[in-house]
C-alpha cells in the first residue's frame, strides 16, 4: 500500500499534537538502549589525535596533488573544465612553451 504526501503529514502531525506521557517501563527501555549507544559513539582522546594527524597529513597531500595535477597532468585537468573558459592568444603561447600542449581552440584546428 502506498502512502500519499497528504497522508503521510496528517500522521506525523498526528504524532507531534499526541499529548500522552510514555509509560514507565517503556521509559526505561528507550534510555537502556540509548545509553549504550552513546558511550559506542563518544570519541576517546586517540581518536581525536588520529583525526588531527589525518587532518594535518590530508590537507598538505591535497595541495601536492592539485599541484602536480595542475603542473604535470594539464591534460587530465582540461578534460573536465569547459571549453568556453577563453584563453587568449598570449596565455594559450605561453602555456605551451612550458606544458608542450594545446591550450587554445584556434590552436587546436
């Protein structure tokens, strides 16, 4: 049976007007299982030094790689950059005497 939007808002606005207090022992449950739950998910202090030794060693290793992607591989980078990002004639001479590629449009015939 599928459900419609309309539906689907009457129910949970059903739910959020219900004024009726949970029973105790249903209560006590919830928070038995909550309780666990939390201590899995709160981070010890070795956690906290591996996401700043991985933060510290990410972020320099994705500047090296965006350089050498910029500096050694032009070619991989333009295949994903529009075609229409104009470079002129000056830049598009320059460029190929230090990368050896095409840069240009009217370059490329």
């Amino acid at each position: 049976m599928t459900m419609a939007d309309k539906d689907l808002d009457l129910m949970l606005r059903a739910a959020r007007d219900d004024t009726t207090p949970l029973g105790d022992g249903l209560r006590a449950r919830i928070l038995a299982d909550a309780v666990p739950a939390a201590v899995a998910q709160a981070a010890s202090g070795a956690d906290r030094v591996r996401a700043w030794i991985g933060g510290l060693v990410g972020v320099p290793a994705a500047a090296v790689l965006g350089l050498w992607l910029g500096m050694a591989q032009p070619t991989v980078v333009l295949e994903f950059v529009p075609a229409d990002v104009g470079v002129d004639t000056a830049d598009a001479a320059l460029m190929d005497e230090i990368f050896g590629t095409v840069w240009s449009e009217e370059d490329a015939g």
